[in-house]
C-alpha cells in the first residue's frame, strides 16, 4: 500500500482547548475514505489540516512523504455542503476560477490562448459533472443538487489528487443524493482520486467509502469537558473497490458498525 498522506502524532489545541488527539493515520493512495463522528469532533478541522489551512500544534503530516506545506496547493481539492461557489459569475466563469486560482495565483486572470485552453477544459469538466446544459446559468439559477455539482467541477479542474468533501450532498433530497452518489463514484474511478468525505450519514459512508473512519473523544471528563481532543476511534476497512458494486456490502457492515458502537 502506498500512502498518499501521513499523519503523525497530530494535536490540534486552540488555547486549552484540546480538539485533535494523537492522531496517527496512513491514508492509501486512491483511498475513499468517510469521515464521520458527533458534532464538534474535530471533522472539519481533520479536513483543514489536510488542506493545508491549518498547522497542526503537534505533530506532522506528509503528502507523498514530503511535509505538507502550511498552504492551499493545487493537489487538493474541497467542496464544502453549501455556499462555495460565487453567486455572480455564471457555472462556466465560476468554473475557470478553479484554473485561474491553481495557474496565476497572483494576476487571477488569465489572456488570450491560456484563456480559451481554460474555457475550454472548465467546459470538459462541467460535462463530466453533468452541467453541459448550463453552463451559462449563475448559481441563483440552479438547483441545490446542481450547484453541488458546480463546486465539484471547481474543485476538479485543477486536477488535484485529493478531493476533500465536507458534508457535501448533507443539504440535498433523497433522490438527489443518490445521482450524485454515483456521480462522485465515477469520478473517484476515472480522475484517480484519493477522497475524503465528512459525512453524518452513516449509510452514505459506508455506501461510498473504502474505509470509514470515526472521530470521537476517547475519554469523557465532565469536569474538564474540553480538556481531551478526538481522535480515531474505530477505522475499518471497507471491501468497497472500484469494480464492486456499493450494494453488495452495505449491510452487514453497517451492522458491524453499530454493534461496535453499542
Ligand atoms: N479557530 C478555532 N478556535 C477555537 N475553537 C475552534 C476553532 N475551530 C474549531 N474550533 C472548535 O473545535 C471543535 C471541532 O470543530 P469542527 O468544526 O472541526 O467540528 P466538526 O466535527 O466538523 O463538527 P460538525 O459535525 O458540527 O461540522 C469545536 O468544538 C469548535 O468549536
Ligand atoms: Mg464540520
């Protein structure tokens, strides 16, 4: 197994307020792992660090061995459960922003033939994520489910290796849901992606993932109730793979789960 990430005895602290505690995990190359665990575990903050938006206080993370840089690289993607795409520019301009961003972080625009090669691969990417049809429309214009699929192809054009999604289908319907289930199935398989998904659906993370991972507090002590972080308390790997349907294993694993919980 080759590990794409690396963490290494990670602690996150904000003051004396311990939110992350020695997590140690290796996460697989081309891994789909779900996130989940009670409000206020730490899910978003696990996904920060990975992005690079946030330093641990202890510890280190590696990305293909090499220590993670205290910034946002084009290797990693994100989409978050709502409100990531911009409300003025249409699903084709808030798509070539995903280019601009990875490309010219310091002019943000590009000219002339890197223009239309961006149009043209912003315009590739709205396809895959099912957008063809409108590209023209602005986020107001479109569905819940489609500006989901719209932040996906923002995160997507740059191409990165790592797809972080943070309860990303949480504010859509049922039905909903599932077509972007299996959206975001085949693009895991056809981008070669390594994602990790926050999730407070259990059945969704063990539908979609390779692995689910449960962040939680190890201890709880009422008198000092912020004094220990969360960290990984279970993590099993799924028989989830890319040639295998979700369907096959959801059941009995769920189970696992919830028995392990009780
Ligand atoms: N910048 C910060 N300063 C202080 N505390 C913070 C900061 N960011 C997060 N926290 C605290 O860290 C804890 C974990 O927050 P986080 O958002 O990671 O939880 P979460 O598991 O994503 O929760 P939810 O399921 O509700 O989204 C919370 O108690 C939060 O108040
Ligand atoms: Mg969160």
């Amino acid at each position: 197994m080759s590990a794409i990430l690396s963490l290494r005895d990670v602690w996150v602290e904000y003051g004396d307020r311990i939110v992350i505690e020695k997590l140690n995990l290796e996460i697989a190359d081309r891994a789909f792992v779900s996130v989940i665990g009670p409000s206020g575990a730490g899910k978003s903050t696990f996904l920060r660090l990975i992005l690079g938006q946030e330093a641990p206080t202890r510890g280190s993370i590696r990305l293909d061995d090499v220590p993670l840089k205290p910034e946002c690289g084009p290797d990693r993607g994100v989409v978050f459960q709502r409100y990531s795409v911009f409300p003025h520019l249409s699903a084709l301009r808030n798509t070539m922003l995903g280019i601009e961003c990875a490309q010219a972080p310091f002019s943000a625009r590009l000219f002339g033939a890197a223009r239309r090669a961006a149009r043209d691969e912003a315009a590739a990417m709205l396809h895959s994520v099912g957008l063809a049809d409108s590209m023209h429309l602005y986020p107001a214009q479109m569905s819940g489910g489609m500006q989901q699929r719209l932040a996906i192809a923002q995160a997507l054009v740059k191409r990165p290796r790592i797809l972080l999604l943070d309860e990303p289908f949480g504010a859509l319907d049922p039905g909903i849901r599932a077509d972007m289930h299996t959206l975001i199935k085949s693009l895991w398989r056809d981008y070669a992606l390594t994602i990790i998904m926050v999730t407070h659906d259990i059945r969704e993370a063990f539908t979609l993932g390779t692995r689910v991972l449960a962040l939680d507090k190890r201890r709880h002590d009422p008198h000092a109730p912020h004094r220990f972080g969360a960290t990984a308390v279970y993590d099993l790997p799924l028989r989830n793979r890319i040639d295998v349907a979700a369907d096959d294993i959801t059941a009995s694993d769920i189970a696992t789960i919830l028995e392990a919980r009780a």
